[in-house]
C-alpha cells in the first residue's frame, strides 16, 4: 500500500480530531497519552482548529505529521514540538538545548506492522534537522514496552530521565537521539 507522508494543512482539522479520538480509543492510550476520549471529544471545534493550525504545514514551532491512505483516510500520526534551551518543558523539566519532542504518536492497529511508523518517524526527523535542532526526544511510559521496542529500532536511547505521572506511581522514560549520531551534516539554513 501507498501512503503520502505530510504535514497537516490548517483547515483539515476535522480529519486531526477524528484520528486523534480514535487514538485516545487505542487499548494502550492509557499508556501513550496524557489525556481520555472523553476529555478529548468534549472540547470545543474552536480548539481543534487552533490546535491543528499551530501544527500545520509552515509552522515553527511545532508540526502534525500525518500518514494518508491512497483512499485519503489518515492513518497514522505523531507531532514535533520545538522546545528552547532556557525554557522548561511540560513536566516542569528545563529545556537546556534546542530539541524536538515528538508526541501523540499513533499508526491504526490494521496499518501496524506495514512499517508505517519508521517512515513517519523518518519525516519528523527530517523536519526537525531542517531546523537546527540538535536532538530529539520523547516520553513513553514504563509498561509500554512495544514502543520502547520500536523507539530503541529507530535509534533512540534511554537518557535515565525519568517522569513521575502525578500520585499514580506510574513514570515515564525519556529516550532521545543525537543529531550528531545520525550522520547528517548540520547547516543553519
């Protein structure tokens, strides 16, 4: 099967809530995301508009990678966060390098296996080299043990950062990879 690897347009918004609610219905969302289908599905439209418009093609700061079916159905995403050194990131962490932080990855289970993950990964990676970025990084948590599996194929490494997830006593790990240890030649622009 084909699929068209890209970024989200600002209108398509609609599409990015569908496939985000059918993530947040994954039997392991739990594990992969740090919110439910229910608070999800009740926020408003103006939400998922301005949400999916700050993500979409010719954004800076962050941007929705999505995997189009040749029917059109989007079948798998993940977005890239640019996060600046001298900022702290979501878990109250400081940001001490210019980095990405991919997030809300998710591939359909019909299209898991198809190696439909590694090439949106491969993107995400392109889209933030062509910003200077020096690493990548993400979070999964301890029980998700396929994605760390997936995470370790393409390259990421656990750094031994860990994030406690509130009273839970759940955490999660932080895995990253180096610009420097993929051979790509850095350039400023």
């Amino acid at each position: 099967m084909s699929y068209v690897i890209r970024s989200v347009r600002a209108d398509e918004w609609v599409a990015a809530k569908e496939l985000r609610l059918v993530a947040l219905r994954d039997p392991v969302a739990h594990l992969a995301f740090l919110e439910t289908y229910e608070e999800a599905a009740a926020r408003p439209d103006s939400y998922w508009q301005e949400r999916t418009a700050g993500a979409a093609e010719g954004a800076e700061a962050r941007q929705q990678i999505i995997a189009e079916g040749p029917d059109g159905q989007w079948v798998g995403t993940l977005t890239v966060l640019v996060e600046e050194p001298g900022t702290t990131d979501w878990a109250g962490f400081p940001v001490e390098r210019k980095q990405g932080h991919v997030v809300g990855v998710f591939v359909r289970p019909e299209e898991r296996g198809s190696g439909l993950t590694e090439v949106l990964f491969d993107a995400a990676l392109e889209w933030a080299w062509g910003r200077g970025l020096e690493r990548v990084r993400l979070i999964v948590h301890e029980e998700n043990g396929r994605a760390q599996r997936f995470y370790r194929r393409a390259g990421f490494v656990p750094t031994g950062v860990v994030v406690p997830l509130g009273d839970s006593g759940d955490r999660e790990l932080e895995f990253v990879l180096e610009r420097s240890s993929v051979g790509v030649p850095y350039s400023d622009g």
